[in-house]
C-alpha cells in the first residue's frame, strides 16, 4: 500500500492503526505489516550501501533546486537523480516483497504499474492540518504555518522535477481520504475494508 498526504493529515496515525489490522484482517506468516516513512531512508541507503551522512540530503521535500545543484557541485552528494533513482529500485523491492506501507517519495508513482498496490491520499483542511503539527511537533501557529507551506512546496517539487505528475491528482489513487471528517481509527478502517475487498473477485478481475 502506498499513502500520499498532505503536511498534518495524519498520515502516521492513519498507518500505525492500519498496519495492526491488517496484521489481524490479512496476516502473512511469520511477516508483519511494516510502516516505511523516514525508515525508508535507512532502507534506501543500506540497500544501495551508500554512506549514512547521505540521509540529510534525502528528505522528499527539499524545496531549493539551487541547494541541489550546488551540494552536487561542491561534490556533497552524488546526482540527486541518483538518489531518487536507488529510493525507487527499493520501494519497488518492498512493494514486490509486500505487507508494507510506503508513506511518500512518490511511491504511488513507482509503484503504479503493479497490479496488487493500493494507493490512498490523505487530505484535510489548512486549519486542522495547522493544530495537528502545531500539537505533534510543538511549534507556535506562525512556525507550524511555515513548516506546512515548506513541507508541501517541497513535495511537489519532487514529484514535479522527478516524475513529471502533480502529487495531487486524484486519478492517481484508488481512495482519498479527509481527515477533518473521518478520524485517523475510522480512516485506517476503511483503508483496510476498501484494500481487502479489491482483492476479492469480481473487482480483482476488472482491474486485470
């Protein structure tokens, strides 16, 4: 499953909550559903052995074009399409390998293609996406603004630059989900419900 989200949705709540019932709902043996968000770049750097001081210039939301191209010139990190491109080679590997949820980096992009992957956006109101950040990471109204303007800008960008699309075009997802309305509980819920039941017949047919 991959979940794209909008800076303050819920989207942590929303996959801590759906990993444990699909633990439950669609157990693998001896495998539990796993959340990969900020893990993903540890993931991405023991796979392809690339050094950890890399994990700073790995975040989706880096804003500065400038900035990139200036650290690749000053020889601070390899092309930042090579690190785009060895974060795809293992989001692909995990959502092969399955039981995992891939929070951002364009994994609904990378992963597009593969016929049993369940694409979900998580969207909310400015007002409620402000109280959660203001609340999670203790920021003042002014600063979690900032943060959620920044953060947003810099996703975009990376799905612009890399992959050509724009993060929010709902064809791209099987289910958006709004926070504001649905709880994070509820939310995981039918994330869960709609996800199970796309892989019963005859549903599973049509999409072959």
């Amino acid at each position: 499953m991959t979940l794209s989200r909008q800076t303050g949705s819920g989207a942590w709540l929303v996959a801590r909550h759906l990993a444990g019932l699909l633990d439950k709902r669609a157990p693998a043996e001896g495998v539990h559903w796993t959340v990969f968000d900020k893990e993903l770049v540890e993931k991405v750097l023991t796979d392809h052995d690339l050094p950890r001081k890399l994990a700073e210039f790995m975040p989706e939301d880096r804003v500065s074009l400038l900035d990139d191209m200036v650290a690749e010139l000053l020889g601070l990190h390899p092309p930042t399409w090579t690190l785009v491109r060895a974060a795809s080679d293992t989001i692909l590997k995990l959502a092969e390998l399955g039981n995992v949820i891939l929070i951002g980096r364009g994994a609904h992009i990378i992963t597009a293609k593969l016929p049993h992957v369940f694409h979900v956006r998580l969207v909310g109101s400015a007002e409620r996406r402000l109280e959660r950040v203001m609340t999670h990471l203790q920021l003042d109204r002014k600063a979690a603004a900032e943060f959620i303007e920044r953060t947003d800008r810099g996703r975009h960008r990376y799905l612009r630059e890399h992959f050509k699309v724009e993060l929010d075009d709902p064809l791209r997802f099987d289910l958006t989900v709004n926070t504001d309305r649905i709880s994070c509980e509820l939310a995981a819920e039918l994330i869960a419900d709609a996800m199970l039941k796309r892989t019963e017949p005859p549903y599973a047919e049509a999409r072959r």
